[in-house]
C-alpha cells in the first residue's frame, strides 16, 4: 500500500513541475522575442552601413530612427545633414529642394 501512495505521490508531482518549468522559460523567452525594436546604436550602425552602400533613402530613415531614440546625438544630426546633401547632389537639375533644406535644418540642430 505505501508503494502505491509513493508512485501516486509522483504521478501528480510531475505534471507540476513541468508545467513550471514551462512557465519559466516561457517568463524568460516571451520578453526577447517581443521586444524587437532596435537601439540607438543599432540605427545608427544600419544607417551608417546603408549610407556605405549608397542607400540613401535607406540610410536617412535609419538616422531619424537613431535621432528619435536620442535626440540629443548632434552628430547623428550632423550625418544625417550629410546624407540629406549628398541626396541633393544626386539630383543634379536641383529639383529636390526637400533634400537641400532637410539638409541644412539637420546642420542646424547639430551646432547646437
């Protein structure tokens, strides 16, 4: 009668205890799997990376990115000026005042 009582016992211990060791890891694995917005460093890596490739769309919505995570990084400021200049000279008839202008409102909040 005792060994029944023990083989009962554990019979209803084990579905308990897996089902928290699923409950921790699923604690601990859910939080990384979510969060799945970038850094600051991250943006400003990619839009360093894209700006190498001569994506420079790419890479301006990289740096807002990185600018909006920290608005306080003048020299993010200052590339994305960068790049926004180097988009107007792409456009070599100057129809794109947007990119001029962006660049210098970029240069701007860099000096300060």
């Amino acid at each position: 009668m005792q060994g029944f009582r023990r083989r009962n016992n554990v019979m209803q211990t084990t579905p308990r205890i897996l089902l928290s060791i699923i409950f921790s890891l699923t604690v601990l694995l859910i939080p990384g799997c979510v969060n799945k917005e970038m850094s600051f460093d991250q943006h400003l890596a990619k839009a360093r990376e894209f700006s190498r490739e001569g994506k420079v769309d790419k890479a301006i919505d990289e740096y807002e990115k990185a600018i909006k995570s920290n608005p306080s990084a003048g020299d993010v400021y200052a590339e994305l000026g960068d790049a926004y200049f180097y988009k107007a000279t792409l456009n070599r008839h100057g129809e794109d005042r947007s990119a001029k202008e962006n660049a210098s409102i970029a240069y701007r909040k860099a000096l300060k």
